[in-house]
C-alpha cells in the first residue's frame, strides 16, 4: 500500500525533481543558456533551476544550460548563446522554451528545424531582456523567468516531460552503491570538483579552485549528481566550438546521499529521453530534489573516496 501511495504522490510531484510543491506538470520546461566563465559568475538562478546541464564549449570552457519549471528565478543570467550541442540536448523536452542571445548561422538553422521554442533575445521584444551595468558584456544579458515564461505563452511548447525515476526520501538505494566523498572533472581549461555534504544533503560544487557560488553567495550543492560521459568532435561549421554527442550510449556515474552508482545513459533517438540504467538494465533512481549533469568528456572524470 506504502508503494502504491508513492506511485500516485509522483503525479503531483515536480517531473523534474520529484518534490511535491504545487507544480504545474502541463507547463513546458523552460531552459535558459547561461554563462559559466570567469566574468560571468557569480551567475543569477543556477540554485533555482530543477535541472543544471553542464557542457564543453570553445577554449575548454564549459557553459550551462538551466531547466526551470518549479522555481522562479528574478533575475536570471548571464544568458549566452546556443551551440549545436544544445539543439540535440534539448530535443527530448517535448518542444520546451529556449532563452538565449542568439547563434551562429549554422546552429540558429539547426535550431529552427527542431522541435525547441526559440523565446531568444533576437527573437523576442527587448523588454524581455536586459543589459546590467555591473559587469561587462557580453556577460551581461539577463532576464526573468517570468517574462520568460509569458514570451512562450501561445507557442506550442509541450508538458514537461518525466526526466528520472525518483526513489522515497526513506527507502535505501538498491544494493551496488560505492561510498564516495566525490569527484573531479577536468574539462580542460574548466577544472571542477563536487564534494558530498552531510550538513547540505547536496554535492558542493568548486570550480578552478574555489567555491561555485550564485549572486546570494550560496554555493552550489544539488541534491543529485551525474557525470554523463560522451564523446565530443568538432562541430561542422565551426571547427573550433566542440559538439556534444549524447545519442547513443556511453558510461555513467549517478550520485545521490554521499554515495555513487556505476552505469550507462542510454538515449536510442533524439526524441527520447535519457535513461540511467544499472548493469541489469534497471533504471537508477534519484533522490527527490535539484540534479546537475555534467556532460563531461571521455576519461575526464575521476572518483574521491
């Protein structure tokens, strides 16, 4: 009875975070590119999203893409520009909204023939962007999730889809954990390491040697962690800007309340949805609350004990 409980509670639950706060389900999910170089942190909102996707840019950089659906952010930013990593990243919301400065020719076409909802900074009226004089461009675009919701009112963006498979707060993960303090991730110019936090209940982000924190001085600290592992070659109309392939399969590790489970991500198509999957092909279950995926490169990634 316990269980059929929980499995009738997780329809009223966040899709993407499995927490019971009143979300709307039927709303789409809203991603916003954000910037993630020395200039541009302290970032506005990366504590609010439900979902932060970290991927490789130019230079060995990384840049982050936050998936808003149950928590405001006012303001958000800095907001940067897609890359075409992005475009297949993205395609498995169910047509989900996208802020964003703009793009490249190549990828603002690769963008237009998809099923994402361009609500970018070129495309909609500049009151729903800004420009803050506290930093210098172009590291210094932002918006609000609220206008940001209202500019994709009318679109034919989709309910948000059911990202992971949750597990109750007060049931044990299933046997094959590893306990772990943490992980590093060299990105290559984007040095990154998370360490679990009992007082925190979260991963503690640092990045190039000091604490990851957000424009209220809060350091980052997911409830989940997930170093997807994927290949990256160069993008075809911009040799220099890497592309993220995250259709296929590859290595994965997941890590929830200080300790980590070795798997694979399998995504058959671009319409389909990530799936974490153990060695017996059993789906890894998150603990409810916020997640960040690094999307880090081969051989990049090495575990703390």
């Amino acid at each position: 009875q316990d269980e059929l409980s929980w499995e009738r509670s997780l329809q009223l639950r966040s899709h993407l975070t499995g927490i019971e706060n009143g979300t709307d389900n039927t709303r789409p999910v809203l991603a916003i590119k954000i910037d993630n170089v020395g200039r541009a942190r302290p970032q506005a909102g990366i504590n609010q999203a439900d979902v932060v996707i970290e991927e490789l840019v130019e230079g060995n950089l990384t840049r982050l893409i936050g998936l808003f659906h149950s928590t405001p952010s006012n303001p958000i930013g800095p907001i940067r520009s897609v890359r075409l990593s992005d475009v297949a990243i993205l395609s498995n919301l169910n047509r989900p909204l996208l802020a964003n400065s703009g793009a490249n020719p190549g990828t603002m076409a690769a963008l237009n023939n998809s099923p994402i909802i361009d609500i970018g900074a070129l495309s909609q009226t500049p009151a729903r962007f800004y420009r803050s004089s506290d930093r210098p461009a172009p590291a210094n675009l932002f918006s609000t999730t609220d206008d940001l919701w209202a500019a994709g009112e009318g679109s034919d963006a989709g309910a948000a889809p059911a990202l992971f498979s949750f597990r109750r707060p007060d049931r044990a993960g299933p046997p094959g954990a590893e306990i772990v303090s943490g992980v590093d991730i060299n990105f290559g110019s984007t040095f990154v390491n998370y360490r679990w936090s009992e007082s925190r209940q979260g991963w503690l982000r640092r990045q190039d040697g000091s604490p990851h924190v957000d424009t209220s001085g809060v350091q980052v600290a997911p409830t989940n962690l997930i170093v997807q592992m994927v290949e990256y070659t160069p993008t075809p109309f911009a040799a220099i800007t890497p592309e993220a392939h995250v259709v296929g399969e590859g290595k994965a590790w997941v890590f929830s309340e200080g300790e980590m489970r070795r798997g694979r991500w399998v995504r058959p198509d671009l319409v389909a949805p990530t799936r974490f999957i153990d060695d017996a092909g059993t789906e890894i279950e998150l603990l409810p609350g916020t997640t960040w995926i690094a999307l880090a490169p081969l051989d990049s990634a090495t575990l703390r004990n």
